[in-house]
C-alpha cells in the first residue's frame, strides 16, 4: 500500500518560471508532511514540511501547500533555478514508530 | 545544524564476503535511526528501524540475517551486510531522529554506494 504517492517522475521547468511538484497521501492521520531534495550518490537533504493543520509554509523561493480534503499537497518553487536540478521527495512520518514514508520522488530539471 | 556521518561513502566487495556500514550522530543523541535501500531510480525503501539498546524491526521481505544492524550506542548505528551477493549492490542511506520529534527531526546520511562482484 502505497501511502505517499507523486505520480509524476520527471518535470522539465525553464530557469525562472516556477516548478510545481505533486504528491498525494492516503492516510489522513499523518501529523505533518515533509519534502527533501536529494542528488545522486547523495542523502536526502530537509527543504520545508507543513503541519497538518495548516494550508500554506512558505521559506524563502520554497512554498508547501496542503489540500487535506483532497490528501493532496505540493511543493512551488519560484523562481527556479539551474541548482533546484535535483530529485524531490514528499514524504510522512508514519504513527508506528516514526519511520518516515517516502513518494516515489520526481526528478526536477530546470533549464538555463 | 545537525549532522549524520555515514561511512564509508563506497564500497567494492567480492561475493560471499561481508560489509560493514556506520552511521554516526555527531552533535546529537539518535534514540531512533533508520536503515533505506534505494535502487536507481527508485525511492527511498526502508529496511529496518534500529533503536538503541533494542532489537532492531525490519520491513517485511528484508532478512534479519543478512543485514545485520546494531545501534549500540545513542550515536551509532551499523549495518552489516553479511555473505554479500551481486544483487545486494545499490545504495544504502542511514538516518537519524531526534527525540522529541519535530517536522524537521530527520537528518540522513551521505549514503554508501556498495558493490559487490
């Protein structure tokens, strides 16, 4: 059972437009949600996470919305840039002990 | 901030033959770390959840016999891959909690790219 889902493997963005990543849940007891970035050979690294009782965390060119009636939330970045190139995965923290549950991640390519 | 050391970063080993792989909470307690597999181009699956001083729990399908993980201390955990096979190549992330869990209280490791042949 897949808990935490981004249907979309690949998003191509030109350098300052902005890129908006998917993910969906079905688990409606997640606390919090949390998205990484994440480079080849490479650990994740943290990037911004939302509480389940808001709709909107915004840091910097990073903003998290939550949809929680439709168990859905996203990532925006704008602008993009060239660096933003990267793998970005969504994931929760599950009730049993913590362990974080992951999506499948989407590979972002911003383009000069 | 705070910082997990994951070694080594790679690692080449023939068949039959075991590894060990650390994962160290340098600046903080870890009550909890957690052990991921990631196949290329895949997500982050994670094989087993080690606490200190306990028994670690393995996800369903992975052998307790093979990879053997031990959190003997509140900042290191070890993975052992033992008697090591072609198909256990990929790349292995450690990750640590922070008790008193807060929205950015994981902090991963570099990773360690094994091989074995």
């Amino acid at each position: 059972d897949q808990q935490v889902k981004q249907n979309s493997p690949s998003l191509s963005v030109q350098e300052g437009r902005i890129s908006i990543l998917n993910c969906d849940y079905t688990n409606s007891m997640f606390d919090y949600f949390l998205w990484y970035k994440k480079y080849p050979a490479e650990g994740p690294t943290f990037l911004i996470s939302i509480s389940s009782i808001k709709d909107k965390n915004e840091d910097g060119r990073f903003t998290v919305f939550l949809n929680k009636s439709a168990k859905h939330l996203s990532l925006h970045i704008v602008p993009s840039q060239p660096g933003d190139s990267a793998v970005y995965f969504c994931a929760a923290p599950s009730n049993q002990g913590g362990k974080l549950i992951f999506g499948q991640g989407t590979e972002l390519s911003v383009k000069p | 901030g705070a910082v997990v050391s994951q070694h080594p970063s790679w690692v080449i080993c023939k068949s039959g033959t075991s590894v060990k792989i650390e994962c160290r909470s340098l600046d903080f307690q870890a009550t909890t770390m957690f052990w991921y597999r990631q196949f290329p181009k895949q997500s982050l699956m994670l094989m087993a959840t080690s606490n200190e001083g306990s028994k670690a729990t393995y996800e369903q399908g992975v052998e307790k016999d093979k990879f053997l993980i031990n959190h003997a201390s509140l900042t290191l955990s070890t993975l052992t891959v033992t008697s090591a096979h072609p198909e256990d190549s990929s790349f292995y992330i450690c990750s640590a909690k922070r008790g008193g869990s807060t929205s950015d209280g994981y902090t991963f490791g570099s990773g360690t790219r094994l091989t074995v042949v």
